[in-house]
C-alpha cells in the first residue's frame, strides 16, 4: 500500500505541471488575489472626548490607541485549490456511477462546472452575486470560512473542468471509477493522485496571493483587478465551452511523458496498479513498450462491448476476425487528451498512404471522462480532428481491458494472422511505428508496392537513412555492376570493381532477375552500401543466407517457406556499412527495408 500511495503522489506531482493543465492555471493564480473583505483593512486610532480647547477655542479631540486587530489573513489559495481536489477526486471515482443511477446526460458535470465558472466571474465584478455564493457557507460559525466560501465553490467548477494528461495512475482511477471498481487500493491511489496534484497547484496559488499583497498596483486598484479576474474567468469558460484552448495545449511539446513513464510505467508500478484489476490476455505481456522490432504478443483480443460505431457503412460493427489478412492498426484515444490529439496527425497519414495496401485503422475511444461517453460529442469532436477511419466507442472500457492497456494513446499492431506484434504508449515513436507497419505490409504481401515513407519521423535518421529498396527489374534504381539487368534470364553478375558506392546495390555469381523479386543461382551474392540502424530482406525458400558486414561474417539466417522478412543488422545506432548477402541456390530476395 505504501508503494501504491508513493506511486499516486509522484504520478499526480508530474501531471500538476504538465501541458494539459494550463487552462486552469489562470484562475489558479488570480485565486489567491484581493478578497474583497473588508475586514482585510486595519483601522486606525479612535477618537475621543474632547479635553481642551485648542488653539481657535475650539474643543480639542484626541485620539487614543485601540488595539488593532491583525488583518484577516486571505486564505483563498487553499479553498480554491481543495474545492479543486475535492471535486476531482469525488467525481473521477463515482461520477459515472451517479450520473448512470440519476439517469443524467454524460456531459452534464462538464456544464455545471463550465456554469459555477461564469458565476464566479460575475461575483468578482459584482458583489451581490458573490455574497449569494457565499450564503451556503454562513452557517459555518469560523467566519474566515465564510469569507472563501465563493473561492471553494471556484474549486469544485474547476474540479469538474480539470482535464489532466492521463498516465497509468490516472488511467487506473479512471478504469476503476468507470466501473464500478473501487476499493481501498483505488481509493488511496486516488487520495494519493489527488493530494499530489493540489501541491504544486497550491504553490502556484500562494503565488498569486504573494503578487497581490507586494505589488502596489494590486492593493490600489484590487477593485479593477477583480472586475478584470472575473471577465478573464468568464472568457475562460467560453473558451473551455468551444474547445479554444486546444490549439496551444497541442502546440505545447509534452515535457513531462518520458519522466512520466520512469515514475509510472516501470516494473514496479506497472505490477501494483496491474494488481487491482484482473490478469486476463497475460500473452501481452510477452512484448516491452515500444521495442523497435516485430514480436508475438499473442493472439489479439477482441473489440467487445462497444456501444456505436463510427465512420463505418451504417453504423455497422467491425469484427477483428473478418480482417484476416490484413494488417490492423488499434489506436487508443479519448477526444480531450491532449496527447492523443498530437498522435492523430500521424495515424491518419498512415490511414491515407496504406489503406489501399492492405492497413486497417481502429480508433478505440475510450472515455477518460464521462462527458467523453456522449455519442454526439464524439462523433463531433472525431470530425474536428479529421478521423476518418472507424471508431469504437468503448463506453464501458471492455476493450480497454481486453488489451490490458494503460495509456491514452495507445497503439497496437496486429498482423495479418491475428496476431499482436508491436505495441507503443504515448506519443512518439511515429518512425518507428510506420517502419514496423510496412513491414507488416510486406509480409502479409510481399508483392506489395508501398509509397515513400508519410516523412513523420521522430528522430535523426529521416534525413540520410538509405530508403526501401525492392528488387524489381522495372522500379530499383539503386543497382550497380555489371552486366544490366536482364529480364526473367539466369545471368552471371560481379560486383563493380572499385567497390559499391553508398546508397547502391549490386550482384554476384548467377542470379534469375524478375518483376517481383530476385532468385539466387549458383555463388549468388548481394552487395548494398546502406546507413541505418538496422537492416531487413524480405526472403522465401528453402535455405540459407550468410550476412557479412564490413566483410566480417555476423550470422547465417535459417530460410523457410512464404515470404517473411529476416533481420540481417541491429545497431544500437544509425552507421554506413557495407553488408554482403551470400544465398543459397533458390532462394528469392524481394524487399530491403531499413530501420
């Protein structure tokens, strides 16, 4: 329990000051400024009864000290911030069990606290509508309470509004909460989450009321300043209402994901926060995070309990099993996620360049939030962001589970047999994600002509990685040697002999050159100058392939039936190297790929 605990806090210390919170941190930071109490003013000295006369005759007053009470101290960072934490954590735990049972629209808790912001605005520019907020709390008898009870109220709006960046911890509460889940475990990860989140919100709070007590212009013109507050809070509200704020949070690089991922993505957190759920479909875990190669992670769970599709001929569901064949591409999202929002550029690139080639795209919505279940909202905000391709609507998280998924977004590759290949949490990782789908591609046909790469790359091999090379006697353009080659003829071939410059592949020994592929005869060699990290050939046949790189022998590749692609180099980083390929007779080479 003390690790779940130590996990919740970092987790919600990391989301405090992450992207995806800046709308709120506005009417965070004016939170803690002028109060408007009067009590706030120290008086002066009291007058007295006369005790002379003065100078013109007449009486003469003096004043006597009275003790003078400190000024009341302005506590409205701390309502603000616990109405904030309050509502957040009470609502993300039983929300959806409350709106279900009172039989309430999904989105409703997102207008009331849209509502109690614009109420708030206009108790700042005008008093009576804040004294009317405030009545709830006069019958607390500590008056200091009374005095923030508006601010409170500001909290529990924001707290309805607060849409922070999902990690696993966040996930795990939400999962829990969505159905129904809860128990000691849930509810200290949440506390936990909850008390980690207000603490840097807190600082960011008492800041606001330090500049409002140092800064001359604030006490002087605290009245401007609260008129100025409330109308900021109320454009804050609209923008919120119109998803304006959008733009700058996908603008905004995500600088906390790869601590986020070391704090709570690692073995022990992903042991602890696994443990309060069901361990079903445990093949997943035969595969990492982002491995930069193909593996077997099982047989893919299916796409169940979906309330509505999307984008699919009338509405009609897609059944996992009937896309046999073709390779499928899962994308785990919610509309509101900022993270999510940045990845989908990506995905439907990768939908426009290969859906014609066999790729199939699922977007798995998955609510983080119960407003996000409303069909409509969906439907409307997937047309906003360009999503084409199918989506599921995963209400009630039942294919969340199936894939024992932990992050928003997620992405999940799966072959053409049905099987789970490759999967990816978070942002990044596009290059790689693509390289790996079309390698996918050419398995599942190894005839297959690909376009150029969608140029969404993530790292510094885009610019001089050597570029897939198919071996076609009508489409490669990088062959060196002698003699030409000849079309659907067994001929005799030799390496140039001052060697093969960079970028270029040439043949030795006899080899049968065709439209789709190239056939190894007797002595057949394959020589390709490349940069890249890794290199790959698509092969058939029965038989071996010796790989030499740099002419030093590195490893001899077991060749067996259809079509699949071998790994030939793995570097930990891009490099030149000259690889040479020696093939048994028989064997059929189609396609390089680099990595």
């Amino acid at each position: 329990m003390v690790t779940l605990v130590l996990i919740g806090l970092l987790g919600g210390l990391i989301t405090a000051v992450s992207p995806c919170i800046l709308p709120v941190l506005p009417v965070v930071f004016l939170a803690g400024g002028p109060s408007g109490d009067p009590s706030a003013v120290r008086p002066g000295p009291k007058p007295t009864a006369p005790t002379g006369a003065g100078p013109d005759g007449g009486a003469l007053l003096t004043a006597t000290p009275e003790a003078v009470p400190a000024p009341r101290r302005n506590r409205r960072p701390y309502a603000v911030v616990a109405g904030l934490v309050l509502s957040f954590s009470f609502f993300t735990l039983l929300g959806v069990t409350i709106i279900s049972a009172l039989g309430l629209p999904q989105d409703i808790l997102r207008y009331v606290g849209l509502s109690l912001l614009v109420l708030i605005g206009l108790g700042l520019i005008f008093p009576p509508i804040e004294r009317l907020l405030e009545r709830p709390f006069s019958r607390i008898p500590q008056r200091r309470v009374n005095k923030d009870g508006s601010a409170f109220v500001l909290g529990l709006g924001l707290g309805l509004l607060y849409v922070p960046c999902a990690g696993p911890v966040l996930a795990a509460i939400t999962v829990a909460g969505a159905r129904g889940e809860i128990n000691a475990g849930i509810v200290a990860l949440t506390l936990a989450f909850a008390v980690g989140t207000a603490i840097p919100l807190l600082v960011f709070a008492l800041a606001g009321r330090r500049v409002s007590e140092r800064v001359a212009a604030f006490r002087t013109r605290a009245r401007k300043l609260r008129i100025a507050a409330g109308c900021l809070m109320i454009v804050l509200a609209f923008a919120l209402a119109f998803d304006a704020t959008t733009a700058l949070q996908r603008a905004l690089p995500d600088y906390t994901s790869s601590v986020q991922k070391r704090v709570e993505d690692n073995d022990t957190a992903r042991q602890k926060l696994s443990g309060l759920f069901d361990d079903s479909n445990k093949d997943l875990a035969r595969c990492e995070d982002g491995v930069d190669e193909l593996r077997s992670c099982g047989t893919a769970p299916p796409i169940a309990g979906i309330t509505k599709w999307l984008n699919t001929p009338g509405g009609a569901p897609v059944d996992l099993a009937a896309l046999h064949g073709k390779v499928v591409l899962i994308d785990f999202w919610t509309y509101s996620c900022i993270n999510c929002q940045r990845s989908l550029p990506h995905i439907e690139a990768w939908d426009r360049a290969y859906r014609d080639k066999g790729l199939t795209v699922i977007g798995v919505h998955s609510p983080e939030f119960a407003f996000e279940k409303d069909a409509g909202n969906v439907a409307d905000q997937a047309r906003k962001l360009g999503v084409t391709y199918p989506v599921a609507l995963d209400n009630q998280l039942d294919t969340w589970d199936n894939y024992r998924n932990r992050f928003w977004p997620a992405k999940y590759l799966i072959d053409a047999q049905g099987t789970v290949r490759y999967f990816t949490f978070g942002e990044g990782r596009y290059a790689q994600t693509e390289n790996l789908i079309r390698d996918l591609l050419r398995q599942a046909d190894p005839t297959v002509q690909l376009p150029p790469a969608t140029g969404q790359e993530n790292d510094e091999l885009a610019a001089d990685r050597t570029p897939e090379t198919y071996l076609s006697t009508t489409g490669i353009r990088s062959y060196t040697g002698t003699p030409a080659l000849v079309q659907d003829q067994p001929a005799v071939y030799a390496f140039p002999a001052d060697g093969i410059p960079p970028g270029r592949l040439s043949l030795a020994g006899t080899w049968t050159t065709g439209y789709e592929q190239f056939t190894a005869g007797p002595d057949a060699r394959l020589g390709f100058t490349y940069r890249a990290k890794n290199a790959n050939l698509v092969l058939a046949g029965e038989g071996t392939v010796t790989v030499l790189v740099d002419g030093k022998q590195t490893k001899t590749l077991q060749v067996h039936g259809t079509p699949t692609l071998y790994r030939l180099t793995d570097d930990g980083t891009a490099r030149q190297a000259q690889l040479e390929l020696r093939l048994t007779p028989g064997l059929q080479a189609f396609a390089f790929t680099f990595g």
